[in-house]
C-alpha cells in the first residue's frame, strides 16, 4: 500500500510539471505572444526550478523528512497554482517596462519557479520514503524516475492534443492545483496512526485549499461582458471583443481582424490595401488566402466575385469567422498547414495572398526561399504574390528581408506601406510578380466626400496611400530567409514588444486583451 501511494504521489507531480510548462505558454501568450523567446524562458525555467528542487529536496530527505514533509510541499504547490489567476495580471503588468525577453523571463520565473521547485523536491523525499535499505536505492530511485518520466510523457500529449481544447486553460490550471492537494492527501495517508494530530492538521490544510480553489474558480469565471466569445484551441487562445462600435478577433492576445459587427466592414487598414491587387486584373480571378483571421480578406474578393480557397491551420479561427464574422460562403476552406497544402495541392492561382502573421509569430517555414519559391510555381504567369507583414516603421529591417527573399523567385517587388508617420507601427504589404507591377491607377477610385460614405472615403484613402508610397527597401545587408537559416523569430522582437505595448494602451479593449 504504501508504494501505491507514493507512485501515484510521483505520478501525478510528474504529470503536473509537464502541464505546468505547457500551460505556461497559454497563460503568458496572450499578453506576449507566443514566440521563441517565450516557450525558451518558460524552458529555462523549468529546468532550473527543478534542479534547485533536486538539490534542496536531497538535502531535505537526508535529514530523514517524513510524510508529512512531502504533504506540505504538495499543498504548497497547488495553492501556489491556485493563486496564479490573482498574481497573472498585476505581475504583467509590472513586469511589462523590463523589455520582452526579460518581462517574458520575469513573468515566467515569478509565476512557475515556486510550484516546480517544490515539485522538484517531491523526487528525492519520495526515494528516501521509498528506499529501506542502502541495497535499494538503485531500484527505487530508477522505478521514481521512470514513473515520474512516464507520468510527464503522458501529461504533455493529454494536455496538448486533447485537454487544452477542451477543458480550457482556466479550468486546467485549476485542476492541476487540486490534483496537487489531492497528492497531499495521499501523503497524509503515509502517516503513522499514532499521529492522527498531525493527520487532522492536514485534512484542515487541504479544506482550506480547496475552499481557495473555489474562490479562484468565482473570480476566473467572471468574465468582461465585452468579450462575445473565448476558446483555447490547439494552436491559441481565442477571442472576439466588442468595444466601441467594433468587432475585434484576438488570437493570443494580438489582434487579427477588426470590423463594423453590423455592416462587416473592416476597420484594419491593410485590408483595402491587400484590394489593390485587384488592380492587376482586368477580370475576377481565383485567388488562394493563407491565414483565414476573421475573413475580411476573403469577404472583400468574393463580393468582387473572386473564386477564393483559404487554408487556415485552426478550425477554431474557421468556426469563430463563420460564427461571428459572417464568413459563409464567402470561401471554400481548406483547413490545414499553408506550405504543406501548396506541396498536396497542383491548382493554379491568379493570386495568392499570405496573411497568417502576427507580430509574434511568423511561421518560418512560410517565408523561407523555398517556400516562396513553391508558391510562385503555384501562380499563373501573370500571377501576384501578396504578404502582408507587421513592423516597427516602413524601412523594418523585416521588410527588408522578406522583400529580398521575395525577390530570389520574383522579378518585380514593391513594399506598399499602411503606417504614418513612416517610423510608426503598422502593416506592409509585399507584392511580387513576374510581369511589371504597373497597372491603370483610375482603378484605386478617389478619395470623394467624406460625408457621402465614410468607410468608402476610408478605404479609398487607404488604397491610394500605399499604391503612391510604394517603395523598394533598402536589401544590401538583408539576410535571405531559407529553411536551414531563418531568423525570423529575432528579428519580430521589437514589433511584437511595441505591438503588445500598443495593444496594452489601448483604451478600447483594456482588460479584454489577456
């Protein structure tokens, strides 16, 4: 009985250190992103708790720590856990003026080092417990290991392929706080009878823990009425925000689509932007759109009679743009990796269009040469390549790299710009082309009454601004992007902190953002 109790007691401190890490990256994500900097704190993080739980713990167990030492370090754990949902968004916000790495490390090292390294002294106690003689140290320390390696394995595909979509990231974390107490109830199971004192202490330690957790449970169920609908899906957490007269998608924490909710207009200003390649054309085409979002990009070409494919990894993004952006029929939806349908799928388009980046996250796979390369193999000869990309100012040293990647498949680039001033955050969008990127400019309409319709004016204004301020960056010390070299993921540094600190001022969706 007695090795029953502290396997399960391995197994389930085992499983929670893996479910910790992971959700780690769903907790921080929306107010971050999720980047490489982000998934490598929370790694550095948890290595490093878990080898000062290691070292404290075999100190500890030396001194001959009984069950009851191992039942307070679970309890303490999981209320640590419990309290994440009151520490989470005071400490980003703290923590924000230290700069993304060293927010993102902070954050991370604050809200998880405590749990795991707590979690890390489980291990040696157990050995201690579990270990009668010095012949069976061996034995007992390979069986902890195993069970608790096994018990992690375990734990990272049950909460990645299936718990996180399912159950939710609030009420996961809760239940990982109270597997946690009910670990430490089995430790108080281990106790001598004669200690019933000590065993009622327990039993009142864990009521209050549990009585914690549901306080916890009240205050993460509240939710900002602005907020119309939240999911966690496999790829993100998921949010639809009205707030001032618009309709926002997030997707951790950045934002992906802004329309009008009763017209469907679109307020994103690269959106008009990306209808200047409407331009190219005399005749409505068929187009490709990678990265669905909330389907503006896909409405606007379908009500210009576009035959539009998208491909959106998500089927999460795919339900919330038909269920509250009005996508419809407006696409045929193909819902899988953008490079992986280009290399399945032998059709032909007039244009492709890529608008799967965030400021955090821009898949590299996706911008390499290669990449580009097998998407111009996609295109008709007179075909257009569009991408859109965020940055910090229309000279980013981003655009410039996409730009000369672009430009190894392409013999025509231009960069259209949405931002101003020049220097400020905003949308490029990329063109490329084989043919000469010229074309009858009457056709970007012009800027007419503002009263008349202001979201014609709007967009009218939008197209014509970045057509006029077309430019070629400058390339001479750009990288070329390719699958074995892509630094991507550091050079969107400084535009995700200044999105992120654009979008944590921003008055209209403060407090629905995270």
């Amino acid at each position: 009985m007695k090795s029953f109790l502290l396997f399960a007691i391995v197994f389930i401190s085992g499983a929670s250190v893996l479910a910790i890490e992971i959700l780690g990256t769903r907790l921080l994500g929306p107010f971050y992103g999720v980047s490489i900097f982000l998934w490598s704190a929370l790694i550095t993080v948890t290595l490093v708790a878990l080898a000062l739980g290691y070292w404290i713990g075999g100190r500890w167990a030396d001194r001959r720590a009984g069950s009851a030492g191992l039942a307070y370090l679970l309890a303490a754990a999981g209320a640590w856990i419990l309290l994440i949902p009151w520490m989470r968004t005071p400490l980003l916000n703290l923590v924000e003026p230290l700069g993304l790495r060293s927010a993102v490390l902070a954050a991370a090292f604050i809200l998880f080092a405590p749990p795991l390294s707590l979690l890390g002294m489980v291990t040696p106690l157990v050995i201690r417990l579990k270990t009668a003689s010095v012949n069976e140290v061996g034995r007992a320390a390979g069986d902890v290991f195993a069970i608790s390696t096994m018990a992690s394995v375990l734990s990272a595909l049950a909460v990645g392929f299936w718990l996180i979509p399912v159950v939710g990231v609030g009420r996961l974390t809760r239940l990982v706080g109270i597997l946690l107490v009910g670990a430490s109830a089995l430790a108080w199971l281990l106790e001598p009878r004669r200690d019933a004192k000590r065993v009622r202490q327990g039993a009142a330690v864990g009521l209050l823990l549990l009585a914690g957790l549901f306080l916890a449970g009240i205050r993460s169920g509240a939710r900002d009425p602005a907020i119309v609908a939240l999911r966690d899906s496999a790829y993100g957490e998921l949010r639809v925000v009205d707030r001032n007269e618009r309709r926002f998608l997030l997707i951790d924490g950045g934002i992906h689509t802004i329309v009008d909710p009763q017209s469907g207009d679109t307020y994103f200003a690269y959106v008009p932007v990306i209808d200047v390649a409407k331009c190219f054309f005399e005749n409505s085409g068929k187009m490709c759109l990678v990265g669905l979002g909330g389907g503006s990009v896909a409405r606007s070409f379908h009500r210009d009679g576009w035959s539009v494919d998208a491909v959106e990894i998500d089927p999460e993004v795919v339900t919330m743009a038909r269920e509250h952006f009005d996508l419809e029929d407006a696409a045929r939806v193909f819902v899988m990796d953008g490079r992986r349908f280009f290399r399945e799928h032998d059709d032909r388009y007039d244009l492709i269009v890529l608008d799967a980046f965030g400021s955090s996250s821009i898949p590299f796979h996706l911008v390499s040469r290669e990449a580009i390369a097998l998407m111009a193999d996609r295109l008709s000869p007179d075909g257009l390549l569009v991408m859109n990309v965020e940055s910090v100012g229309w000279n980013d040293p981003l655009v410039a790299a996409l730009f000369k990647t672009m430009g190894t498949s392409f013999e025509n680039v231009a960069a259209l710009p949405t931002a101003e001033p020049p220097n400020a955050l905003g949308n490029v969008i990329l063109m490329a082309a084989h043919r000469p990127l010229e074309f009858d400019e009457n056709r970007l309409g012009r800027p007419f009454n503002f009263l008349a319709d202001d979201f014609q004016h709007w967009s009218c204004v939008q197209r014509n601004h970045a057509w006029n301020n077309r430019y070629a960056p400058a390339t001479k010390s750009a990288p070329i992007f390719t699958d074995d070299l892509n630094p991507v993921d550091v050079m969107t540094e400084s535009i995700n902190l200044a999105a992120r600190r654009s979008l944590h001022a921003n008055a209209a969706l403060a407090g629905s953002a995270w």
